[in-house]
C-alpha cells in the first residue's frame, strides 16, 4: 500500500509537470484514513456536488421512495447556465429519472440535475450526506441551492461579476452556495 506522503508527492509532482494546482481531500469511510493537498482551503464545489444529489436518487429509489423508472416530462427554455444537455433541447422531452441522472452525471447537465433536486429535495442530500458517515470528517454539509440559483447568485457571494462557482468553505460557513 502507497504511503499518504507518496500518494500526495506522485500527485503534486505530476500536477506541477502540467501546470495545475490541485486541492483534494480523499477519506476511507470505513477506516480514518485520509489523504489531503490543501484540504483545508475553500474550492469551488461545481458539479462534484451533483454525486450525493444523484446518491440521494438512488436511496429513495431504494427505499421505495422514487420510481426511476417514472416518466417526466421536460419542457425547453428552463433557465441554467451551460450550453450542452438539456439546455439545448428545443422540443419538449419525456424520460425517466435513470435517465436525467445519466445526464446530471455523464455530462454533468444543470437542468437534470435541478429537477432531480427538486425531486429528491435538498435537506434530504443534506441529510444523507451527513448520515454517510461524513460527520465524523468535521464538514457540515449544506445544500441551500440547485444549480440555476447557485450560477445566479455566484457573483454576490464569491464577489465577482464572472458568473463563476461559488467557493465553498470545508466548515460549510455562510458564505457556501450549496
């Protein structure tokens, strides 16, 4: 097994070879092993939280919950950032839950990706995810926003005008746009 030190200077080497900075955090939840490269500094949480909202999906549908099967109906014009998915249908569509979270997760599609959190709903992410075991990593996890509103509002809370990703904090503090 790769030591935590190698793991993170393999890493940090290739990533200095092409020019990128990397932030990750990675924990065993069935052990307290983690490995970190600036795990504490705030980072844009983009579409990495669109994996315990698809989670989520599949707990409900588990449960009983969500039939994935179910068919719903889409229609064109839903307001969200991106240019690929769903929002570039013009024609109303129909299909299932499975198929809209291929979609939030193969191409990482917003407007699946709202629907499935409208759906599911987003103190029952929240909750599962802290009920995941990720309490015992000291992360609060909020989810106060579906990706349109969070595109929207970034500017306000990151203080730029671009549009771009909020950053999200690791403590989950106020000013975490999902």
């Amino acid at each position: 097994m790769v030591s935590e030190t190698e793991l993170v200077d393999k890493i940090t080497s290739r990533a200095k070879d092409i020019g990128v900075q990397v932030w990750l955090h990675a924990a065993d939840l069935d052990s307290a092993r983690q490995v970190g490269i600036d795990a504490a500094e705030p980072v844009v949480t983009a579409s990495v939280f669109k994996v315990p909202v698809g989670l989520e999906l599949a707990r409900q549908a588990a449960d009983g919950a969500v039939d994935l099967a179910e068919r719903v109906t889409v229609a064109p014009g839903r307001s969200t950032s991106g240019s690929y998915g769903l929002a570039t249908f013009h024609q109303e569509v129909t299909m299932s839950w499975h198929d809209l979270a291929v979609l939030m997760i193969g191409v990482s599609d917003n407007i699946a990706t709202d629907l499935i959190l409208e759906r599911v709903g987003k103190a029952a992410v929240a909750e599962s995810w802290s009920d995941w075991s990720f309490r015992r990593r000291r992360s609060r996890t909020i989810v106060r926003s579906c990706c349109t509103r969070s595109r929207k509002t970034s500017g306000s809370i990151t203080g730029t005008t671009s549009g771009s990703w909020p950053r999200c904090r690791p403590n989950g503090s106020a000013n975490c746009a999902h």
